[in-house]
C-alpha cells in the first residue's frame, strides 16, 4: 500500500460551469457525496481526481492505491466507433478523454479499480468493447434512483463480494453491448443487460452498472478497499 493506515482511493469527478454557492458563481470541480461517503464508510481516504490532461494520468494514478471512476454522462460513441443515437447525450470530451487515460494508466499499474455505471460503460471501451446506446426500463422517474435486482454470475469476482441476487440502486438508459477483451460478464439484470464486469487477468478490476454510492450495500466498495490495502 502506498500511503500508511487507510488506503488512498481516487475518486473522477465532475467540472461543471455556473455552479451557484453563497454569492458565488463559478466553474467547480463536483462529485456526489454519496462517492466519498461510501469510500469512507468502507475504509478507505477518498480523494477527488478532476479533468487534468490525459498525459498526468499515469503520475497520478501511481499516488494511489485505489481508483474509482464516477458514473455521469454518456461515453461520446466515437469512442467506439458508432454513430451518434439521437437519445445519447451530449458529449463531456475532457472528462472522457481523463477518464479513459485513467483507466488505461490502473490497469498497467495493476492499481484496484472500480467503475461505477459510466465508469463500467469506459472500463469496457477502454478495452474495446462497444455499448448500446438506449435501453428502456432501467430508468424509473427521471431524476430519481430507481431499484431492480441484479444476479451474480458464480464463481466471479462480483459473486464473491455479493453472492446472492440483491436490489441495487439504478439510473442508467445505456449498457454494455460487445464485451471489450478479457472482460466477463459477473452479473445480469432479469432482461439480460450485463450489471457487472471484471477483467480477471487483472490485480483487481470491477465495474457495476448501478449506484452503489446511493445505497447501503458496503460490500462492492469494500472489496476494492481490501484489495487495495492489500498493494
């Protein structure tokens, strides 16, 4: 482990423009709390990581011990090579361009990471899958978590940390379509779309199509907690 005690995990944020506290007005740097909430529920320091240039992520990701990449907009399609679907939203290029550098700097380090719905969509693009770029039924109420299960595929990674079938929080309208290489599917909503997957040739990658961070279910951050203290 890199830093004594707690380990370090990094969190991807968000840089918003005309973010509005007190008087002021201004670009920030934002993350939901439920993502430092949860890293620090499950044992670990959480540490915002905002948009830097992609050639600063192998630096920072050596500084860490975990890695977290945040859900948030839609992965840009040209990223693996579609067409742009009307319902897709509009493109965060910054964030996806960092993110993707990330990704790729955690993986060749063999630094635990853990993406969490956008995040699992970049872990699998990084890696050269493709994604589907609307789904209906995973988004209840627009502006609102929703619940569905989701069902561990045995002997996995995921079905290590969460054996059994389990609700998790949901708000998400794209998924996972081809799989990227080396990567395997660990667990499936009732409708088929993929909910999780891992790359087990790595030291430890997850990612989870759901919001664990606006959950109570500790159990997903606190394996990447453990793998990480275990560096």
């Amino acid at each position: 482990m890199v830093n004594g005690g707690r380990p370090l995990i990094g969190v991807s944020t968000y840089l918003e423009a005309g973010t509005r506290w007190g008087v002021w007005e201004l670009e920030a740097a934002l993350l939901p709390a439920g993502y430092p909430r949860l890293v620090q529920r499950a044992g670990g320091l959480a540490a915002m990581l905002p948009p830097d240039a992609p050639e600063h992520a192998a630096a920072t990701v050596a500084r860490l011990d975990g890695l977290v990449v945040a859900g948030g907009p839609d992965v840009e399609p040209v990223h693996y090579g579609a067409e742009r679907d009307p319902r897709t939203g509009p493109p965060a290029r910054e964030r996806d361009a960092w993110e993707l550098a990330l990704i790729d700097a955690a993986l060749a380090a063999d630094v635990p990471l853990l993406g969490v719905c956008r995040g699992m969509q970049l872990l699998n693009v990084a890696l050269g899958g493709t994604l589907t770029q609307h789904v209906d039924g995973h988004v209840e109420t627009v502006g609102v978590f929703g619940h569905h299960p989701v069902k561990p595929v045995p002997g996995t990674r995921y079905a290590e940390a969460v054996p059994e079938e389990s609700d998790v929080p949901t708000y998400h309208h794209q998924a996972v379509d081809r799989l990227g290489s080396g990567l395997l599917a660990s667990a499936h909503a009732a409708d088929g779309t993929v909910e999780a997957i891992e790359l087990p040739a790595a030291g430890w990658a997850l990612g989870v199509q759901w919001h664990p961070e606006m959950g109570r279910d500790l159990r997903v951050m606190r394996a990447l907690v453990r793998a990480a203290a275990a560096r």
